[in-house]
C-alpha cells in the first residue's frame, strides 16, 4: 500500500510514516494510519456445495471468487454481506455474527493495500441467484473439487473448506 504523501485534511507535505505505520502533519497534527479497509466475504453452503462466483471485473478477472465486498464506514459486516449478497446475486441469505470462521488479511489491487476479509457461513433463504455485472458465473461446487479452481485469493478456498467440513 502506498502511503499519504499530503494531508488529506489540509493538503500539506506529510512527515515520513512512523513504525506503527502512522504519518503525522506537520502543519494541523492529524495522524493518518494504513488500516486495512475490511471486507465481508460468505461461503454460501446447500448440503454438501458451496456457491462460488466467477469474477467479472479487475483485479483477477476470470478467477473464483466468493460473493461479498467492502463494508461501508457506517455498516457492520452483517448488513454489509447482506447487502453485497443481495447486489450480486439478487438473494437473501441466512447469516449472523455466529456464522464467523475467519479474518484473513491479505493485499488487494496493483497498489497492494492492505484487505481484512471477515468470512462467514450462509444460506440461501429462498430464490435462484442471478449474477449481476460485476459476477461472470456462478457455480456449486462440492468440497473434492475446491483444489482444482482457479482462486483469486487463498483466503477464500480457506473459507469454503471451513464451512464445507462445519457441516454448515
Ligand atoms: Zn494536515
């Protein structure tokens, strides 16, 4: 990830980033961190299959994805997998904080900033789901075949085989 060059409150040259990875102004004394943006990715299981997406877009297009994206500044990751489920596949799905299995960094992008993808377990509580722009495909795929797919993040394949073998 590229660190602040300029203030992005006032627009003055920054001091070199300090080892926690904070750049202080020199001239109004706000400190700009490199926090990782989260994310909120679903492994969506029916019985033995899980649901996996075909990305449609940059970064790593072509590649198998899970359903989810960037949480909004104001959103907990529920409303925010929700919302992303609801935007790329057009469904609903059954999801709580009990359905955690995992936080996972990792970069993200030509510039490698830094992702805190929080995974979790779902289903689908009714309807077929139909990709949107940015999804290419989907398919269901069983717990054999997870190895032999092209991911775009190992995070992900991690994700699938926790909520496979959870019996989820
Ligand atoms: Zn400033």
């Amino acid at each position: 990830m590229r660190p602040f060059r300029f203030c992005p409150a006032c627009a003055s040259e920054l001091d070199p980033p300090d080892n926690e990875s904070g750049a202080r102004c020199p001239s109004c004394g706000r400190v700009w961190y490199r926090n990782a943006a989260p994310s909120a990715g679903a492994a969506i299981t029916a019985g033995r299959r899980a649901l996996v997406t075909v990305r449609g877009r940059e970064p790593k297009k072509g590649r198998i994805d899970l359903p989810g994206g960037f949480l909004r500044p104001d959103e907990d990751p529920i409303s925010g997998l929700r919302r992303e489920v609801a935007e790329e596949l057009g469904v609903e799905i059954d999801v709580s904080n009990g359905d955690f299995v995992q936080g996972a960094p990792h970069t993200y992008g030509e510039e490698g900033d830094w992702v805190l993808a929080l995974g979790f377990k779902a289903r689908l509580t009714g309807g077929e789901p139909r990709p949107a722009d940015d999804v290419a495909g989907i398919e269901w795929v069983a717990e054999e075949e997870l190895d032999d797919l092209d991911w775009a993040w190992p995070h992900d394949l991690e994700l699938v085989r926790k909520a496979l073998s959870d019996g989820a």
